[in-house]
C-alpha cells in the first residue's frame, strides 16, 4: 500500500498548561516510534495550513470568529476557552494546519497519489461541535474532511470510524440529519463527554454507537466492532473512510478505562482497510485524535501506521 504521513513543527506549538494531557509530547511521541526502520519506505510531507474559510464546511462563520477571539497575542499567554480546552498563540495556526493536512489527505486518496494517509496533528477535532469548542478540540477535522471530499472530489457517500474512547460527540451533531455521512463510534460509556448511547441513531439511521463498560478489554471492543461497525461500513459502501484515531483506550491511558493494546488498534485498522478494498478503492484518511499515555500512544500509532502500510 501507498501510505502517506502528515506532519508540521506548529504542532508542537500549540500550547497547553503545565500537567495538560494533550500536549506536545504526544507528536514528539510518534516521531520517536516512527524512527523505527519499519517506516522508512513511509512518505512524509509537511501539513499545509487550510485558510480560514476551510472551517466553514462544518462550522457557521459565529463559531470561527468566536474561536478567533480566544487566541491571545502575548507570548506564553494561554487562554481557558472552557473546562478543558485552551488557547495559546500559535493554535490557530496549529488548527489550521491539522485542517489543512486533511485535506490535503483526502485530495491525495482520491487523485491517486496515496492508497491512505495519516495525519499526525493536534489540536484533536472530534469533539468540536457546530457552535461549541470543547475537549481539547476547536474544529472538527474528520467533518471538514467529509465534506471537503464531497465538494471537490464528489464523493456521495462518506463514513468516520471513531474509535477514540471519548465518544465523538461533535462529530455526531455535525451530521446527525445527514444522510451522506455515516458515522461510527466505539466508546467507554458512562465517561465525557455523556453522549454516544445506542438510542442515539441520528435522523437518518446513520449514527451507529457501540458503546463499552469500564474496565473491559480487547473481546468486547472487537465483537462491538464486528457485530456494530462493520457492517455498518458494509451497508453504506462508503466512497471515502475517515477514521477518528483516538488512542486512549490502551489500557496504559490515564483518561479511561478499556484495556487494549496495539495489537487490538492494528486489527481494528486491518478490517477498516478491507472495508475500504471492497467499497471505497482504498481509500482511507486516518486523523489523530486522542491518546494521552505517551508509551501506549507511540506504540498503538506506530501499529497502527504500519498496518496502513501493509495493507
């Protein structure tokens, strides 16, 4: 397989408090993981940042602006936007650029240049919603994606594969009346952000929940992804799959409860891969999300990149 990463030094710019779980530390992370001989042959390409107006595929132009009005100008400022997110003056720039490495992921999946890409930035965007910033995100990177390849490359049916452990609450607003978009999530429940029950379907039945018990592990969110999510995927025929990367159901995360382990991320990603063989013509844009060990992070990522390269 073509396997492409994108990457940028503005990720390690966006600033967080001291003893913050999303943090720099998590891309330098990666970088170390990917050090590895196993990623040699992995093309790298620096993240261009999106303009402005990229945000208003899955935002109202209130919702930028107020964004806008957060980032503070001072060096070493940080400004609390709510209980857990937060400002620094290069996060915009870092947004932008986590926008603009999906999209430039998706043009690549769909012009040839890549089977599948990986993008590794922070700010995380799944639980942005339309109108609201939250959990550590600003925008929603896997929505922007969607439909930046439903306006330019015409795709009609789209899917995102959230297996964060924190549902995808911002995903899940932004297309719950939408047809197009189907949208898939495995996560602890009861835990933040209280959202992503089975009842919850959307207006169209293309909101599928798997949600999972504290302290289980790999059988539980594997027959909750075979029994739940794919065929899901199998029934849409999605033309594109994003997936919403988190890694913080490995069981070293601090911020949850599900006991996985790489090998669990590396088969969910081989079966997402096969989904995208059968509908999608391979294509597949994979987008960090959470994941907040730093050990568990580099080796859940560094799977799962791998088996992407594999195919």
């Amino acid at each position: 397989m073509s396997t492409r990463l994108y990457e940028h030094p503005i990720f390690l710019e966006h600033v967080t408090p001291a003893g913050h779980p999303e943090r720099s530390d998590r891309i330098r992370a990666i970088n170390v993981a990917l050090e590895h001989p196993n990623f040699e042959r992995l093309e790298r390409r620096q993240a261009p940042q999106a303009s402005e107006d990229a945000v208003l595929l899955a935002h109202p132009e209130e919702h930028l602006i107020a964004v806008m009005r957060e980032i503070p100008e001072e060096e070493d400022e940080i400004n609390q936007i709510e209980a857990d997110t937060y400002a620094s003056p290069k996060s915009l720039q870092a947004a932008l650029t986590g926008i603009g490495g999906a999209m430039a992921a998706v043009d690549d999946v769909f012009t040839g240049r890549a089977d599948n890409v990986f993008v590794a930035a922070r700010p995380p965007g799944h639980h942005a919603e339309k109108m609201t910033a939250m959990g550590f995100c600003f925008f929603n990177n896997a929505a922007i994606a969607a439909r930046h390849a439903q306006k330019m490359h015409g795709a009609e049916r789209v899917a995102i594969v959230d297996w964060d452990v924190h549902h995808g609450n911002g995903t899940q607003d932004i297309f719950w009346d939408d047809a197009s978009v189907l949208f898939c999530s495995t996560h602890q429940m009861p835990l933040y952000p209280g959202t992503g029950a089975k009842d919850e379907k959307g207006k169209h039945n293309t909101i599928v929940n798997a949600p999972l018990s504290p302290n289980v592990g790999s059988d539980h969110f594997r027959e909750a992804f075979k029994s739940r999510v794919l065929p899901a995927l199998d029934d849409f025929r999605p033309d594109l799959i994003i997936i919403s990367a988190g890694f913080d159901a490995h069981h070293r995360d601090p911020l949850a409860q599900i006991n996985l382990t790489g090998e669990d991320f590396d088969w969910a990603t081989g079966r997402v891969l096969e989904l995208a063989d059968r509908h999608a013509k391979n294509r597949v844009v994979s987008l960090l999300e959470g994941g907040y060990d730093l050990e568990g992070l580099a080796e859940s990522a560094g799977m799962h990149i791998l088996r992407m390269m594999k195919g």
